[in-house]
C-alpha cells in the first residue's frame, strides 16, 4: 500500500536537511498539511531530527515541538545542547513548557531550567510541583491580572501597551486581585466595551468568581466545564491567591489522554507511552514487564489443566474445547469490562453500585451463557456423536459465561474502590478467573460422566 | 462498599419527587455535584425520570438533558410527549439539539422537528444531514455575523440591543459576510474595542479569514485545532457561504467521544454504546451479535487441535501449553496493535508504513519471543523433567510471539487501508490468526520429534 504523497513529503524534508536550506524548510513546514509534517519529522533520523529545530528560529521551533506528542517533544528537546533547549522551551506556553521538561531526565530538566530566564524557570518549577492531571499541572501561567483599584481606562491602557505580549495570550478574561494577590472578580472583555473609563475594576467586574482549587483533579475540573460553559477557570491556593488559569481546551485534552493512556494499558503497554521511534530495549523490556506477569497468571491457570490430566486423557476431544471455553469467556467478560469502565467514566456508577451491577450482568449472563452453551454443545455432539459431550461443554460454557460477566462487570468496581487503575489489573485478574474456572468446569463436569464419555 | 452520601443522595431526589415538590428538586439539582446528579437520575425509574423533566423549567430541563450522555437524553426525551420533547430540545445548543433527536427512532425525531419553530427545525435538520463527526455535525449556528458594510456603531448597538440573546452565545467573535452570505472576515472582540464607530467592518476586520469546509472530517478539524489556538473556527459550504462555527471544546470532545467508542468496540462492544439501563434484551442481543461471530472463529482456530488429536493424546502434557500459548501470543499481539492504533491516531503512520512497523516490531517479537519461550521451557522441562518437552514448548512460543507481533502491528494498517475500522476487526482477526499458528506450532513440532516426548 505506498502512499506516494507522503514518501514524497518525506523525500522533500530530506533533501531540504541535506542542501541545508533553511529557507526550503520553513517552505516545507508551512505548506504541508499538520499530520503530513508530523509524520515527515517522525521518519527522519535522529540527527536530521536535530539538525530541522537547528534550522527553524526559537519560536517556529517552539510550534513545532508543541505540535508533537510530549514523548517526541522531549527526546527531540533532549539531544539539544542545554541553551538551545532553554531557548526552544521558552518559547512554548507555560503548561505544555513543564510538561515537556517533566519528560526529560532530571539532569538534563534542571540544566535547562537553570539556563532559562528566572521568571520562566520558576514559573516551570511551581507547574511541575503539581501532578500532571490537576489543575495546577493543566494550567497556563499567561494570564492578566490587574488591582481591584485600577480603573477600565488603566486595563485598556495596559492591553494597547502590550498588545504585542498579550498577543500571545488567549485572552478572553482579565482577572481582578486584591492586596496580596488574592482574586476577587473577573472582568470579561465584552465588559471593558461597556464601562466608562473611570470605573474602578471593583465596580465592573463580576464578583465572587467562580474559581477552581489548584489541587483539583481532573474528574472535578471535567465536571466543572461539563457544567460551565467556559473558556478557562481561574485556578487559586488554599489562600485564595490566584496562581493561574485552566483552560477548557487543555482539559479536554487531558481527559482524551488519559482515556488513551486507560486503553494502552487494557491492551498491555503499561511502562509508558510508546512510540516505535523509541530504541528497541527500552520498547522490548517495557512489554515484557507486563507480559512476564502475565505468564505466570497463564501458568497457575492452566495448572487446572495438569490436575486433570487423567479426564483429558480418558476424552481427549475435551482439549479442543478447552481454549474455546478460556477465550470466549474471556470475551464475554471484556464486554462486560468495558461498559462498566464507561459507566463509571460518565459518572452513572459507583463502588456503591456493586449489586446492581452484579444483578444487570448476571441476566445478560444467563441469557448469552444459554445460547452460546447450546452452539458449542451442539458442535461437540455432532463433532463427536456423542450427546453427553455436548452437554458437557454446553453447560461448562455456560456456566462460565455468566461468572465472567459477573467479575467482569465488577472487578473494575472493586478495584476503584481499593484506590487502584481498573484500566490495569481489569484484564489480566479477569481472564486468569475466567481461564481457571473454564477449565475446573470442563474438566470436572467431563470427571462425574465420564463413563457416559468414554463408551 | 457502601457509599452512604450516593445512596442518600439518590433517596433525596426520590423524595422530592414522590412529594412533587419541584422546589425540592430545583435545589437538589443545584446543590448536587453534577456527577452526584447524574448518578442519581441513572437510579430513579423511567417513569421518575419523565416526572423529573416535567418538574422543571424548559430551559433547566434542556441543562439538564445536555449533561447527560446522549443515549441517556435521547430515550429520556423519547418518552415525553411530542411537544414536550420539543419544547426542551428547542432551549438547547443547535448541536446538541441535532444530535439528540438523531438518536431518536425516525417517526418520534420527524414529530417533535415538525413541533419546533420551523427555524429551529430548519437548522437541526440541516445540521442532521451532516455526518455526526464532520464539521457540519459539530457546529453551532448560534454565532454573530454582520454585513461587511455595516459600521462598529452597528455591531455595537446589536450587541447592546441583543444582549440578553446573545448571552447565551458563546461570543468570541464576529462574522463579516458580503452579499450572499459569503464570509469575507472576522472580527475579534477586542477589535472592537480598538476601532472607531463609523469604520465599516470592511476596513476593521481581519480578511480571508481562517475556515474549514462544512464536510471537514473529525481529524482535519483536530489538525487544525492542534495548529491553530482559536476557540472556533467558522465553517462555510462548497459556494464559500458562511454556515456554521466549529468550536475547538465541541472538537475535542468528539475526539474523546470517538476513541471511547473504538476502547468499546476493541472489548467486544460493538452494537452501539450500552448502558446497563437499558432494556435486558437489547443488551444481551448486541452482546450476543459480536460474540457469535467470535466463537465461530475460536472453533476454526481449535479444529487445528482436532488434527493433531494423536499427537496430543500421546503428549497429553501437551494440552496445560495450549491455552497459555494461545492468551500469550494474544497478549503479545494487542501490545503491537495498541501501538499501532496509537501512533495511526498521532499521524505518525500510515498504511504505507506497513514494512517499517514490521521490521520495528519483528525486532521484539524476536527479543520477548526468545525471553517468554525460554520461560515457558524450563518450566515445561522442570515439570515432566523431559527436555524436549520443554525445547517444544520454548520453540512454539517464541515463533508464534513473532508472529502475533507481526500481525498486530501490521493488521489495523492493513484494515484502515481497506478503509475498514481498525478498532472492530483486529482483535478477532489476531486472535484467530495467532492461535491457529500456536496451535499448530506446538502440535507438529511435538509431532516431529514425539519419540522423545514419549519415551
């Protein structure tokens, strides 16, 4: 399947790296389509990586590297020498500025940190105090703020003075502070249209704003801009002193993130986001941590099996049925993982919720465990010509069935509760249940009729 | 787990209904956390829940169906009567507005669109002939435009005149159209602020503005969001006529939206989005839709068993290595396609980079193939305490990791240029895939070499 367009936009880069045009790069990075450049800088070679921000000044570098997934941001970043990475790094907006140097090993973060200007610095240092997820981690420190004292007229004095900073900003509230930095109101700019100059801000602007906490989650400040219809919230300690602003945009964001982050982890990738770009150690051991884990679950799983081993040998039509059995109730059970995942995702269940939960996947259970058990029966006895088979693994199935919908649909409950990822554990405590008693069920239910099987 | 403040919170809102007190439920909804709220009005019954809607204003019951999942609003919105369907669907956002009554059974849509103002009608019906992911499913027609003739003293005195409308809008910008509704620019609010009343919006606004094609698919439209820091971005038809404004936060939750739904549809649930209140046959019948397909395969994939039977029954040992061969190589497999699926979302590959990802992910298959194999062997060899039991059981596992991993990097490539769903179909093509080879490793590698298993 060759995509000729991008082979060609790739050709194009290189050979605009190569002749060292830098002037061919700019040409290249404004007229191709977003995901056409993404794609282009993701296939060259490390170097060339290195030598494309090079060519690019501080500020187009800074779009750039904001353009791409934090993980290649930072490795992109990290081969710089330390001042060229200060300087790349000043440019980015506050929030996605500490998250890429979060990324990067400590040495290197603290390097660049310190070569950056004080003010910068800090602000990056305060940012990454918090955790990546809450509202000090999400917000951006470029905002405006005036004394509740100073008048309209000195606000839009102030914003024609800077219009060339604030350019920069996404500016669509002023927020108003009292002595020691405490916020007291909010002025939207559709309000400085309609005030006279002379107006104290402590007149204009709206009271008692509404205000996150800084140490919010992401699940509250989801809620809050589910709720309000806002561009950003401004965000303030514990005494009430604003410290920055979280934008709605960049909680969506992170919400996106963290639903892809649960979904790698259900898949298997859990030490961290991976990217084929990275080196193939790093990749090799990060899915084999998981699968290690996995294995020895498989191993204590099948070890039902090895307990039986007189049964299977007595029937051995029985080992065809027995990784039908693990994988469909395996199915049946994700199922039912995921929807209790999405329910709690909306917010429409709770640990609280057990029971219920139980009681709504158990009649799924039943009903499904009953028509797939009936399908592979009838298989086993027209396989074999033997009806006690059928039976056999048509009740094994079924029964099978309706206990993997019910720890399906409860285990990321209980694992909620006990504080930890459902996203994590779900699978593979799911699959190792399902897998043992599958086997239990084939093999001692074959056990009681086995001379009903055997003649 | 007991959670009394959910619990109680849900015999609140019960309460109040019971005793229709409405005051009783207006400020039980405004003092509950939102998702406390939700929760709740997912426990009451269907017919409290119609009782519930009645109790509150057209507008405070429009906020209220608009924060809840749309499956959710749509059959809540179903059971009303026509026109009070309409009455509240008509105080929500257009968008919102279209997508509900799109999830409504066609004759029940038709009837409340024909109980609508016709504008509104017009609007939602020409939103609903969009598809739900294109600019024209996620736009808004609640924007300002204004005659490119008309002056700032024009759209102020609008501004001031329509205040109370407007304030409804999420007002960021203005639109500049010429003759024919065409858009010519667009004026920032601050714009506004800076401009002389008798200027024409022709000389103040910012021409060719930034905008997308109303048939702009989701990811161009998150493309641009990700280059471009706006709040909207207007939309505009084949003849260049203004139609809508797409909002970056509307953008970004349909992102969320959609990579939920291919999370849903890789754990089997691929009959539409489910909700465990909905009804027990619905359920169980799209559950059932997806897991006969799979069974149908499993069964395919375990008649290589039924081959190989003599083999087995000579090496019974051979059965407990079946299933754990089978879920590992399945576990292996999903690493390399969640990757895929990942970077395929980033923009990082496309079909044409089919060779590449199977040169990166052969490299570790080759290295957790050789790892997990040589697990896998010595406790097959330590166990029966025959080597080649163990060299059987290590060969199979390692080849067939290499091949899963293959497979699952390269399948959802292959699917996506098929122009199929990567999300819906890798998982049961890998598994069916990856357990016939497993199987039919570990069975014709014992049968070559089964005087040594045996002896």
């Amino acid at each position: 399947m060759p995509d000729k367009s991008s082979r060609q936009s790739i050709d194009d880069l290189q050979s605009a790296l190569a002749s060292s045009d830098s002037q061919a790069i700019v040409d290249f990075l404004d007229s191709a389509e977003p995901a056409e450049a993404v794609h282009a800088i993701s296939h060259l070679s490390e170097a060339d990586q290195s030598r494309l921000l090079k060519s690019l000044s501080w500020e187009e570098a800074a779009d750039l590297v904001d353009d791409l997934p934090e993980e290649q941001a930072a490795r992109m970043i990290e081969r710089l020498t330390v001042d060229e990475a200060a300087a790349i790094v000043s440019e980015m907006p506050s929030n996605e500025r500490a998250d890429v140097i979060a990324r990067l090993p400590e040495l290197e973060a603290s390097a660049i940190l310190d070569a950056m200007p004080l003010a910068y610095s800090r602000a990056a240092r305060r940012l990454m105090s918090y955790p990546a997820d809450s509202a000090g981690g999400l917000m951006i420190t470029e905002y405006l703020s005036y004394h509740e004292h100073q008048t309209i007229g000195d606000v839009l004095d102030d914003l024609r003075i800077h219009a060339d900073r604030y350019r920069r900003y996404d500016v669509q509230y002023a927020y108003v502070v009292a002595d020691g930095g405490k916020l007291v109101g909010v002025l939207r700019l559709r309000d400085l249209l309609l005030s006279a100059p002379d107006d104290r801000l402590s007149a204009a602007m709206i009271r008692e704003p509404l205000s996150v906490c800084d140490t919010a989650q992401l699940e509250v400040l989801e809620r809050f801009f589910g709720r309000h219809t806002l561009f950003g919230v401004p965000a303030v300690d514990d005494d009430g002193r604003l410290v920055g602003v979280v934008r709605s945009t960049d909680v969506e964001q992170a919400a996106a993130e963290r639903s892809s982050r649960s979904f790698l982890k259900i898949m298997g990738i859990v030490g961290g986001d991976e990217l084929r770009s990275m080196p193939l150690r790093i990749r090799s051991m990060r899915r084999l941590s998981w699968l290690s884990v996995n294995i020895l679950l498989n191993i204590v799983a099948a070890s039902v099996i090895a307990f039986h081993q007189d049964t299977l040998a007595a029937v051995i039509a029985l080992a065809v049925f027995l990784p039908i059995i693990s994988d469909m109730s395996g199915c049946s059970g994700n199922q039912a993982v995921a929807v209790t995942m999405r329910e709690l995702a909306l917010g429409f269940i709770n640990p609280s919720d057990l029971w219920r939960v139980l009681g709504k996947e158990a009649a799924v259970g039943v009903i499904n465990g009953l028509a797939l058990g009936v399908l592979l029966g009838l298989v086993g006895w027209l396989w074999q010509g033997n009806v006690m088979l059928g039976v056999v693994v048509a009740a094994a199935l079924a029964i099978n069935t309706l206990v993997a919908v019910c720890f399906g649909g409860s285990i990321p409950l209980v694992l909620r509760a006990l504080g930890q990822d459902p996203a994590l554990a779900s699978g593979p405590i799911l699959t190792t249940i399902t897998d043992m008693s599958g086997f239990f069920l084939v093999l001692t239910l074959a056990g009681a009729v086995l001379p009903y099987l055997t003649s």
